[in-house]
C-alpha cells in the first residue's frame, strides 16, 4: 500500500506540468510502457481504453473534467471502460460500489456525485450502509444497492477486475490503457491534457494497424 500511495503521490507531482511534451512524438518507455504480455479487450473489434480508478483518490477526481467529456466524445470505434482498483480495505468497497452501481445500470447517473461526495463533502463510505443512505438520496434504491452489492454477479466481477489490475501491472492509479497492449499515467504522460493525446495517439496507432 505504501508503494501505491508514493506512487500515486509521485505522479500528482506532474498533474498540471510538463506541458511541453504534448508536441514530442510520443515513444514507449518514455510516455507509456507497452505490455510484455497483451490483455484480451471486452469487445473484440473495438479499440479499448481503460481507466483503472479509485473513487477515494483525489488525483482521479481531478481527472475528473478532463477525461469525462474526452470519452463521451470518441467514435464508434472506440470502448471506454472504467475498472476499479482493487489494493484492499476501502479500495475494495468503494470497487464493489462502483460494480454494483454499473451492474444495476445506474452508475453514470451517480458517478460524479460519489466523486463530490467523498471529495467535497468529506463522507467516507466506508460501509454498504453509509452508501445505501447516500445513493437513497441519489434516487438509487437502498434495498435493491444492497442486494445487489452482496450478489454473486457482483463478487465475479470483483475477481475479474483484481485480475485485469495484475495483467496490466499497475502500480498506482488514475491508468490508462489502450487495447489491452499500452499502460500510461498522468506523469509519464506530462499532465492530464497530454494524458489524452497519448491516448488519442495510440488509438489512431491500433486504428492503424487493422
């Protein structure tokens, strides 16, 4: 946990500089590192971009406005998904909230405001409890959250996403990775901007190799 924590740390460092390598090509081992061993993408046929997240990290929240738009504006081609990072304790609750919200199919209606709420009104939920109050407030059914939060559906998709995390290597998050094949972060990449220009980058890359 430590080494996740000083890794993430270590990253906000960049969040908001560097600014002038969004003009340099960008080279694998210097803004994103290509996977010795390929992950299979959700949807075969669609280019893959991932976001490994925690809804408790603050550097996720302030990618927040950046990434948000960019993702509802890519093309047909393209499949965004977000994956909660799994380093145990709160990680893992607050990754079993996010599947449960997605499972039950209101996870974009809520996303934002778990976001505000931990990081602006200082609630931890911490517990399926605490969440069920929040969410009711949310228009999210608390008996319905909780059924769903404790369901079998819900706990395999918590060992799919330990796993995805293990392939991919991650040390820390916000992630990115696109087709299963390039991992990047906000400081490898310069910034949150540059962020997704690597992004845009190595998509028209795998676009490219079809």
């Amino acid at each position: 946990m430590r080494n996740l924590i000083v890794s993430t740390a270590l990253a906000a460092l960049s969040l908001f500089g560097l600014g002038a390598q969004a003009a340099e090509p960008i080279q694998a081992g210097k803004q994103y590192v290509e996977l010795s061993s390929p992950v299979p993408v959700s949807k075969p046929g669609k280019i893959e971009v991932v976001e490994l997240f925690w809804y408790g990290c603050p550097h996720c929240y302030q990618f927040e406005p950046y990434i948000n738009p960019w993702a509802e504006q890519l093309p047909e081609d393209v499949n965004f998904v977000r994956i909660p990072a799994l380093f145990g304790g709160v990680w893992n609750t607050h990754g079993q909230m996010f599947i449960t919200l997605e499972t039950m199919g209101v996870e974009h209606r809520v996303h934002n405001a778990v976001f505000e709420a931990i990081h602006k009104e200082g609630r931890k939920l911490a517990s399926p409890e605490e969440m069920a109050e929040f969410l009711a407030s949310q228009g999210v059914d608390k008996d319905a959250f909780l059924k769903t939060f404790n369901s079998f559906g819900v706990k395999s998709q918590m060992e799919k996403a330990k796993k995805l995390a293990m392939a991919y290597q991650i040390t820390g998050v916000p992630v990115l990775v696109v087709n299963g094949k390039y991992r990047f972060d906000i400081g490898s990449a310069g910034g949150p901007t540059q962020a997704l220009e690597v992004a845009n980058q190595l998509i028209a890359k795998e676009r490219a190799a079809d």
